[in-house]
C-alpha cells in the first residue's frame, strides 16, 4: 500500500488546520455561510437531510487495517455507531456535528486519510478494480497509476474550479469490475502488439440525467506520458466545458456535442503542446510509488483444496471469493448486503472487525468496491473456513456477491437532500422477496440498481434492472428500466414504461424475472436473455393485466 | 399553515422555528407567514443554517408537513432506522412520513 512521504503528510495537516480555523471562523460569525459552504465541501462536508454528512476519500479503494480500525472508531466517536460505503468507493457518516468535523480529519490524518476533493467542481477520488494486484486477468496492477494520478490531481490549481466534478477511473485487467467507461476519464491499462505497456483513453462517460458511455478517444497512450495526456484531456474540457448550465457541464455533454473525432483532434494537439512543457512526473517517481505496491510475501506449497463439506460454507465460497493470481490463495468479498439490511453499512463493530481480519487474512489490506461491499485481496484458502465463521458471528457471510439480493443503493431520500424517492426501503423488500426460497440463486447473475433521484449515485443506468425513484406529484414513484451494465460489455439501461409505487415496483421485478426464467437459454444470465429477446416480451410480462 | 425549518448551525440537526427559539419537534412549530425576516435574523445570529419555509398543515395526529421530504426530516431519522429517529418506540413511525 502506498504511505504517505513528508510532503503527502504536511499538505494534508494544512489542511486540516486550515479547515479547524474556517471552522471556528464560521462558529463565530465571521464567516458566513455562502463563504463558509465552499470550504467546508472541499472537504467533503455536507448539509444533507437530518444532519451534516461527511464523505472520506479512500483512494481506489484500499484501506489498511489501521485505516480501516480509525473509520470504525469514528463511527462511534462522533456518528452513531455506523457508516455508509458508497458507490465511490468512499466512505460516509451520515450525523456529524460541525463542530466536531475539524477533529474528526486530525484523526483521519494520523492514519494518512482525508475529505478532500470529496465535494466539488474537481477532480474526486480515483477509483479502481477491487481485484487489483490480487487478480490474474490484469497485466499489471493499475495502482501505481491511480496513486500518480491522485498525486497529481490534489490541490491541482488548474483543475479545482472545473466546469462540474470529474471523475477518473484507471483498471488494467480484461474483465472490467470498476464501471470504467461511466467515467469522465476511464483508463484501461493496455498491452499492444509490440508488448509495450500504454493507457487506452475513454473519455465523455457518466451517468447521472444524461447517461453516455464514454468513446475510445486514444487506443495506446505510452505509460510514460499518462499524466500528459490526462492534462490535456481536463484543459481541452476546462476551456469548452458549459460554465452556464450546470446540467451540460459534463465532459461527457462536451464530447458529445463537440463529437469524440473533434475533441480527439483538440486533445491531441494540447497534448503535442504539453509534451514540450515538461510535465511529465519522472519515471523514478513511478518507480518510488510502485514499490509500495509490491506483491506481499505470498507463501508457496498452499494447498488449493477447501473442505466444502459445510453447505453454507461452500456457497459463500462459491458466490463470494474468486481466483487469486497466487496458488493457494483466494480474493474474498465480505458482502454489505445482509438481508433485509442497509446496502453499504456497517457498524462500528463490523468496520474493526472487517480491519482486524484484514490484519490476520490479508496483509493487513482491504478494498472497498463501487457495489458496496468490502474487498480481502489475498486470504489463504486454508483460512477461508476460519475467515467464513467470524463474518458469519457479525452478520456479515451474506452469500450474494452479484446475485440480486446484491443491490446497489443510494442513500435516497431517507438521507440525501437532493433524492426524490427512498431506495433502501424498495432495496430491502426486493432482497426479502427473492432470498425467500433461495430465489436469488435460481436467478444468478442479476445486478440490481437503484437510484433516489436522476443524479444516478445508485448507478440505475447500469443495472442488469435498474430502478429510478421519482417524486410524482408528491409521491414516491419508481421507473423501471432493464438492460444495463457497467462491465466489458457496457450498456446503458431503458426505461420500461409508467412507474409503480414501492409495491409495484416489488411485483414488475418479480414478473420480469419470472419471464427470464420461462425463456432463459442454457447459461444465460439475465441480462442475456434481456439482450436475445429485447424489451417487448418483458415490458408485455411487467404490465399484464394478468395476476402474476 | 407556513412553518419554518432548518438545520442547528453546530449540530446539523434539524430543528423547527416555535415563534421564539428553534424545536427538534414539529409538533411545536408555529404558523409564521413573514419567514423572511425571521430566517434572516436566525441565521445572522448564527443558530440555525439553511432555513426556509415550507406549507404543513394541522391534522388531528399534528402538524405534517405538506413534502415527503420534510416528513422524513421532521421523523428526525431515516424510515430505516427508526433506532434512530425521534419515535424510536413507534413501529409504525414510518407509515407517518408516507
């Protein structure tokens, strides 16, 4: 894991100084709310529904155990006993004093974390493959890179006051876990024919009121001049991007109405004039940062073999781990997703816990993944069993990775000031509906979505199903579209027709998988079978007038 | 009726103007037909953030805000976590908001 040099450390006390005092300044009058409010959202704080929110960056996902043991405590310190990992990778707590903020980033900077750049028109945090540096179908581990391009992007003054926020994605592996190309910039670490290592751009995706899928606007950029052309991708996007309506400010807007050949053109040329400019970190800085990132001492002569004698077991082995590139070891996923619960929290207790079997499992590492579940990149096999038993006694052995009890979630609007809808609610129905009789596994693959309001931050436009909370003239009401997928094969979900209210929506799911398995083909997934049979028998099956 | 909301400038919690002082219960907001000037003066005085009124109305249960969205804020909780709201022993507290 990366740890932080003098100059990592010293920017992020500053800041925390800086913030202790605008604090007080705003405590006691001296700053107002329309000067404070900046401030206090470059560091990730915000005034949301009940209480103030604040969002801690976790960069491309990895915690260590300390980390992770400090994001517990501060669920209890200073929340109520629980936080929220979000679809960003990040984590929130949802009932922050604001007089308790200030020391609440002292104690994240003693275990080298932060808020900064969580909120705002700038670049967030970056986000990566959960699988990283533990998977074998990448050709390097990309972490090295989203560190550079964390470096890089902190306290960046070109890029603080962008047109909208920006969000950069980089993976290295075939199979896409990371949702890259709904990124502003997606990278897609690449091999080409001569062998060498470069970046394949995406550029103009996101999701939100205006989904895209961002175009391949350069198939081989050489690694060393990743930070290059990443400058001149934000500077052609700073100059053009829509200052004057916040609703196509998006890079994404811009490339679509510049169209992918004509911002290339522009990227290519800034990228010639920055090439004379020096910008380029030197290699031994990548060299320094990818040392952190080494392979840990894996042990050899492990056995490959589990006992699977213990039924429970051997699902949650099935459904939540998956091949590690060491023999003998395995990538576990802890699923956030109990049944009924909350996606994406944890209490204090599971947060410690989750650190302290990182510490005895991992390496002492875990990842936090864009679906709201908590990644272990390298448990031995032979300690699965025992791995399995403690999540089991804290709730937290829910065997569901990617079925549809595995929902995405957004706070919604039992939190978000912004949401429209609840999602958790409609969330924690559907997963009651389908856990019963083991329904989810029947189904299999079947990722589920659901976003409160169109901003999208459940990722609704990337579900398998996905599910859109709307306020219909005071009501909740819920669109359902289908179709949707956030992986190699990215597609982008359709509305299927009117909404349902919160039990509507429960029955519309329940029709449309009743449908897939009527008609699903050998091996076909869901999404498959959406894909074979298009949206008319589905939308046909969803608002018959029959009884299901 | 008019009442006005907003959020503790050092808690963050949601409170309700009472025609003196600022309540965590709805039940105790008073109808106020000039917020304007009251909002101002509150929030210069630096004890309540991001104020503004909403239309409500009395009903025999209390006062219900007229939006889902202040329902949810005057519960003082998510309808998931009633633990945590300001009817922890109401089961049904949820239904409220609806």
């Amino acid at each position: 894991m990366y740890a932080y040099d003098n100059y990592d450390q010293a920017m992020v006390d500053a800041r925390v100084a800086e913030f202790r005092d605008q604090t007080r300044r705003r405590l006691d009058g001296s700053l107002s709310e329309e000067k404070f409010r900046p401030l206090r959202l470059q560091n990730g704080l915000y005034l949301q529904l009940h209480a103030y929110m604040l969002r801690v960056a976790v960069p491309y996902g990895t915690l260590s155990g300390a980390q992770m043991r400090v994001l517990g405590d501060i669920a209890d310190k200073y929340d109520r006993g629980y936080g929220h990992f979000t679809t960003r990778q990040n984590i929130q707590y949802n009932w922050i004093q604001l007089k308790d903020a200030p020391d609440i980033l002292a104690d994240l900077a003693k275990v080298e974390m932060h808020a900064i750049q969580t909120s705002g028109n700038c670049i967030r945090n970056i986000s990566s493959d959960q699988y990283a540096g533990a998977t074998a179908d990448e050709i390097i581990d990309p972490r090295p890179y989203a560190e550079l391009l964390r470096q890089w992007s902190s306290f960046h003054p070109e890029f603080l006051h962008l047109p909208r926020k920006f969000k950069i994605c980089v993976i290295a592996a075939e199979t896409d876990r990371a949702a890259m190309r709904l990124h502003d910039i997606g990278i897609r670490i690449v091999r080409n024919d001569a062998g060498e290592i470069g970046c394949a751009f995406y550029v103009g995706g996101g999701m939100g009121r205006t989904p895209m899928i961002a175009p391949l606007i350069n198939a081989f950029v050489p690694l060393d001049h990743l930070i290059t052309y990443s400058e001149a991708c934000l500077r052609v996007y700073n100059r053009h991007g829509r200052r004057d309506n916040k609703y196509k400010a998006r890079i994404k807007i811009l490339v679509h109405e510049l169209g992918a050949e004509e911002y290339t053109r522009q990227v290519e040329e800034e990228f010639a004039h920055l090439q004379t400019q020096g910008l380029e970190p030197p290699l031994a800085e990548l060299a320094r940062i990818a040392t952190h990132f080494a392979d840990p001492a894996f042990e050899t002569g492990l056995p490959d073999e589990i006992d699977l004698t213990n039924p429970q077991f051997a699902k949650w082995v099935k459904t939540n781990t998956a091949t590690h590139k060491a023999p003998g070891y395995a990538i576990a996923t802890i699923s956030l997703k109990p049944i009924g619960g909350i996606p994406g929290d944890a209490s204090a207790d599971q947060i410690r816990l989750m650190a302290d079997l990182s510490r005895d499992y991992s390496f002492d590492e875990s990842r936090v993944t864009h679906a709201q579940n908590i990644v272990l990149p390298h448990v031995r096999k032979q300690d699965l069993y025992a791995l399995w038993q403690k999540l089991e006694a804290a709730g937290l052995a829910t065997a569901n990775l990617d079925d549809i009890t595995d929902i995405i979630a957004c706070p919604g609007l039992d939190y978000c000031s912004l949401a429209n809808a609840r999602s958790i609610p409609v969330a924690q129905k559907i997963a009651e509906r389908f856990a019963a009789n083991d329904r989810a596994t029947l189904l299999g693959e079947l990722k589920l979505k659901i976003s409160g309001c169109i901003n999208a931050c459940g990722h609704h436009h990337a579900g398998h199903i996905g599910i859109l909370g709307v306020d219909r003239k005071g009501t909740e009401n819920y669109q359902l579209l289908l179709g949707g997928s956030e992986g190699a094969d990215t597609s982008l979900a359709q509305i299927t027709g009117p909404g349902f209210d919160e039990d509507g929506i429960v029955e519309a799911i329940d029709r449309a998988t009743n449908l897939y398995l009527a008609e699903r083909a050998p091996d076909e997934r869901f999404l498959d079978t959406y894909r074979r049979l298009g949206m008319a028998p589905f939308k046909a099956a969803i608002y018959s007038k029959e009884p299901a | 009726m008019k009442i006005i909301t907003g959020n503790d400038l050092a808690t963050g919690a949601v409170v309700w103007w009472t025609g003196t002082e600022w309540s965590p219960h709805v039940d105790d907001a008073a109808d106020t037909h000039d917020a304007a000037p009251i909002i101002a003066a509150e929030e210069a005085a630096r004890r309540v953030n991001g104020a503004y009124a909403i239309d409500a109305s009395q009903t025999p249960e209390g006062i219900r805000p007229a939006h889902i969205k202040d329902r949810v804020r005057a519960l003082g909780g998510p309808t998931v976590r009633l633990d945590l709201s300001l009817k922890p022993a109401d089961p049904a507290a949820a239904n409220w908001v609806l």
